[in-house]
C-alpha cells in the first residue's frame, strides 16, 4: 500500500468531542486502528509540533506496523525540536523491543545532531536484529566525528559476510560512505578463512573504487575472482 492511497482511504473525520484539544485529536490519531488515520495525524503533528506529541510519537515508532507511518512519524519528530527529542531518542536506543531501537537510530541519522555520536555504541552496530545494526551502520556515518572514522570502519568490518543480500549492502555502503578510511580493514578481510567475509570484502572494496558498479556486479565479479583463487 503506498503512502498517497493511506492518505486518500476514507477516514471518518477526527471530531473533537467535551473539551478536548486540538492535541488530543492528533494524540487520539496517532492511536488509531486504522493506518490512514494514524498517517494523517503525524502529518499533523509534524506540520504544527507541539512539545506533548514527543513522547507519544516516539511510542508509536516502537509499535507501528505501517512503513509509511513510521516515516512520517520520524518526519514528525524531527520537526520538534532537538532539545525535546533527543534526550526521549538516546533513551530508546536502548529499548529492549528491537523496533523502538531501529526507529529511534532511523530518527537520530534524520536529525543528525552529532551530540547522540556517543549512543552509537558497538552492540548497536553489532546488535543481533538486522533491521537495528542497518539503522545503526547508517547512523553511524551521518554522526561518526572527524578523526573517529577508522575506529567506526574498524567496528563495522567485524560485521562482513553477515546476513542476506539487503543487509550486506547496506554495510557497504556504510563503508564507502567511510572512503579511505576502511581500506586498512578491507585488505585483511580479503584473505579472511570465512568465504563470505572474503566476497563481501572484495565487493565491497570494487564499490569503494567504483561506486556505480552495482552491488550484485560486485558481488559476482568477486565470486570470480576468489574461484580463481585471488584475492583482489
């Protein structure tokens, strides 16, 4: 279901009811059953922040089932301002349910205030979830200060060869995004006794020197080249 048919379903109007707030409505929304309402309320909430829908717009960021919501209620948040928001996001970094890890690393690479740099810890980048160490690799780059770039390339070559396909390309890029930087950790991951660190690896040093070689071709040529028995 895209975004624009969520927002076009019939929604029966929010109406306000005693003496409830305009925040209330929105609150109520974004509580809702139905996904379009819930869409339509953290449009609202983004478009006319207001300091209480914080905490119940990051709630729903560890719950919310719907892609498209879940991006606007990021979207949401990073319309509030950061001294309100990133205290309650450094806090669900470290939320035991995986998505409200996921989330709030989605929403602190959107918002990209370095001071949350600190929160980016190793078991994130580590972390057990797929979808959690992508956030993580992702913010990592966005927030990774000048200078700290080969101690986070370090971290993340320890995750080569891991996962499916998505979660490998995901951790080059993180990588490429490094430049440089990763090629000290590159090279031994090359002649690593695992064969999926070493393609990965290999692939991954092809998208550093030619970015716009495509993933699966870098995969494939490096396949190549370890049948071979090279080692790029």
């Amino acid at each position: 279901m895209t975004r624009s048919s969520l927002l076009a379903e019939e929604v029966v109007p929010m109406t306000m009811t005693g003496q409830g707030t305009e925040a209330a409505r929105v609150l109520r929304g974004l509580e809702d059953g139905r996904s379009s309402v819930r869409l339509r309320a953290a449009l609202e909430a983004g478009t006319a922040p207001d300091q209480r829908f914080v905490d119940k717009l990051i709630e729903r960021c560890a719950t919310e089932p719907e892609f498209f919501v879940r991006d606007m209620l990021t979207w949401a948040l990073t319309r509030h301002p950061v001294s309100v928001t990133l205290p309650e996001l450094l806090r669900e970094v470290r939320s035991k349910r995986a998505q409200a890890r996921s989330q709030a690393l989605h929403t602190l690479s959107k918002i990209g205030d370095r001071q949350a740099w600190p929160a980016i810890t190793r078991a994130l980048l580590c972390d057990a979830d797929d979808d959690v160490a992508r956030s993580a690799w992702r913010t990592a780059v966005v927030l990774v200060p000048h200078g700290e770039e080969p101690a986070l390339a370090a971290v993340l070559a320890t995750q080569l060869g891991r996962g499916e396909r998505e979660t490998q390309l995901s951790l080059s890029r993180a990588l490429v995004a490094l430049g440089d930087a990763v090629l000290p950790v590159l090279r031994p991951a090359t002649t690593a006794p695992d064969l999926r660190v070493r393609t990965h690896a290999l692939a991954t040093q092809r998208l550093l020197r030619d970015p716009d070689a495509g993933f699966e071709f870098a995969i494939e040529e490096a396949k190549r080249i370890l049948a071979l028995g090279g080692s790029g």
